[in-house]
C-alpha cells in the first residue's frame, strides 16, 4: 500500500511539473511589443484608428500586448511597409487593396469603382462576422503573410466638376475632360464613369482647373478641400465611386504565435479600432460639406446605381475583370441589397 501510494504521489508532482513547464499540453501566453507604422499623420482617421488600437489592444489584454506607434510613416514609407509587413519585420499596418493585389489580384476588384455602393455596403461586406471578409482575409493570410483583422475607410472619392449643369448619370459626363492621376488603373476607373480622361498630378490639378486643361477631378472631400479646388470647380456630384478601405492587419510571424485568447483580443480591438477610424471619416465629411456649401459649393445627388452599371460595363468590355474572384464579387454585391 505504502508503494502505490508513493507511486500516486510521484505521479502528481510529475503532472504539475509539466503544466508549470508548459509541457502536458498547456501553452504559456508569450507577452508582445507590437511596432505599427502606418503613413497618415495622427489626426488622419488611420491615426485614429493607431491609437485606439493601441489603447484597446493594451486594455483587454491588461498589458500582456504592447504596442509602439510610428505615424506618418516614421518607420517605414508606403513601399518598405509592405515589404516589411510580409518579412515579418513590421508587426501591424493598416495597408490596401492596391498593396495587396500584385499578390492576389482579386484584391484589386475592392479597389474598382463601385465595388461598394455605400458605406453601409462597404460595412456589411466587413462585418466582424462577414462570411465574405472572413474568405478574403484567409486568401491575403496565404499568399501575404500577413492577416487583415479588420476594415476602416478614409474616405470616398467623388467628382469635382466646373459645370454647374447637375450631373446626375455617365450621360452627363460625356465631353468632360477628368484629372486622374497617371496610372492605367486611375485612367480606366475615370473612362469607367463616362468621361474623357487627362493625367495630371496632384500638385497641378488646380491650375489645370483654373485654366481649363481639365474640367474635372475626382478626391474625397477632405482632400477637395485641404487644396481648394472647391474655388475652381464649384459642383461636386456624390458619386461615391470608391470608397477608400484600409485593412487593418498583422504580419504571420506573430499572429502564428499567439495563442486563441490573443488572437480573440487582437481581433477585437482591430474590429473596435476601425469603427473609431471610420466614425471619424464620416464625421469630417459631414463638416466639410457644411463648410463648402458655405462658400458656395453646390452637391448633387447622382444616381449611383447608373454609375456603377455602367462603369461594370466598361471593365467587362475591356477585360479588366480576368483576374477577379468573380464568385466573390457576386457575393460581395449581394450585400448591398
């Protein structure tokens, strides 16, 4: 009796030996100092987005996940974050469509025209329980290395135009000289919506405005407004024909390594984050009409759905389309419904 109890007792000290070590299947949460760079200043909605990241990653872990913030692109710039990002050498970013797509070229539908209608589109499409966001998100995991956890936006583009005519449909474009920016992405994006087409940069679009080089462009409105465009081209048609998403995300080589229950934290705090980003998207938006109303700005109501008919036209007929996902696509449309 003596020996078997002895025997019991060896057994029990073996067994808390191995959950103390780790070994018997129990898996001791490694603590993370997390380096998120991302290239908009802090008041930017991706700053927002950074800093409540960092405030609620911190909170629900109780510190077991730090994280350092880089804004403005202090530790890596658009190109090296990227790189950076798949190495494993940059932990977290908010990064998009266009980065993703020399990768997995479906990637490049979301950045279309009118791959979302409208924000609430957009917010179904990436829903934290999004069966559509979740399928996407493992195609960018695997050919990346990086896993997006959530979805903000920055903004939609719409167009600036000098004619005071409303314009409502693509018929309404016709003879409109629009700037975009020279790349043959932004060229088809602005023939997709029914204009005529010159490249000018950034830098110059106002003067090209001023002197009649071009009679439209297209921005978010943060953007019309911070170069004051508004005071050459005084009619802005919401079109809304991209919306600009960032995916917030973290590189494989630590989300691989961190247990469910951080992965649970990381994605909530991702989820939470973004929504902050957004929310102020659409506050500053909403301001800014207000303020270019004002000065004599006149907003028109397009209807949406002509644009995005037949700006799909146009990518079809051009075979722009070779590369998508259709099934996806399909799907993703479906949720604006």
């Amino acid at each position: 009796m003596k020996r078997i109890l002895l025997v019991m007792a060896c057994l029990v000290v073996v067994a808390s030996f191995a959950m103390a070590s780790g070994q018997g299947g129990a898996t001791e949460a490694k603590t993370w100092l997390l380096k998120y760079n991302q290239l908009e200043p802090p008041v930017h909605p991706q700053g927002v987005t950074q800093t409540a990241f960092k405030a609620k990653i911190e909170e629900l872990s109780k510190g077991q996940i730090k994280v350092q913030n880089y804004a403005s692109g202090t530790l890596f710039t658009q190109v090296g974050e990227v790189t950076a990002m798949m190495n494993g050498d940059l932990e977290l970013s908010t990064l998009a469509f266009q980065d993703m797509a020399p990768y997995v070229p479906t990637a490049a539908m979301f950045a279309a025209p009118y791959a979302f209608t409208s924000y609430e589109h957009m917010e179904k499409v990436f829903a934290k329980n999004s069966k559509v966001a979740a399928d996407f998100y493992a195609m960018i995991s695997a050919k990346c290395n990086y896993t997006p956890l959530a979805a903000m936006t920055q903004g939609s583009r719409v167009l600036n135009l000098k004619k005071m005519d409303p314009v409502k449909t693509p018929a309404d474009m016709k003879g409109v000289n629009l700037r975009m920016p020279n790349a043959p992405s932004w060229i088809d994006a602005g023939k997709s919506l029914g204009a005529n087409v010159t490249p000018v940069a950034y830098a110059e679009t106002y003067t090209a405005l001023q002197t009649g080089t071009v009679d439209a462009q297209d921005n978010p409105l943060p953007g019309t407004f911070a170069m004051k465009f508004y005071e050459v081209a005084k009619q802005i048609s919401l079109t809304k024909h991209i919306i600009d998403v960032k995916l917030l995300c973290v590189t494989n080589k630590v989300w691989n390594a961190m247990t469910a229950q951080q992965k649970r934290w990381m994605i909530e705090a991702a989820q939470y984050a973004c929504e902050q980003g957004s929310a102020e998207t659409y506050k500053q938006e909403a301001e800014l009409r207000g303020k270019m109303e004002a000065l004599g700005v006149k907003f028109t109501e397009p209807d949406v759905k002509a644009f995005q008919k037949n700006s799909f036209e146009y990518y079809k007929a051009n075979n722009l389309t070779k590369d998508w996902d259709m099934d996806l696509y399909n799907r993703v449309q479906a949720l604006a419904k």
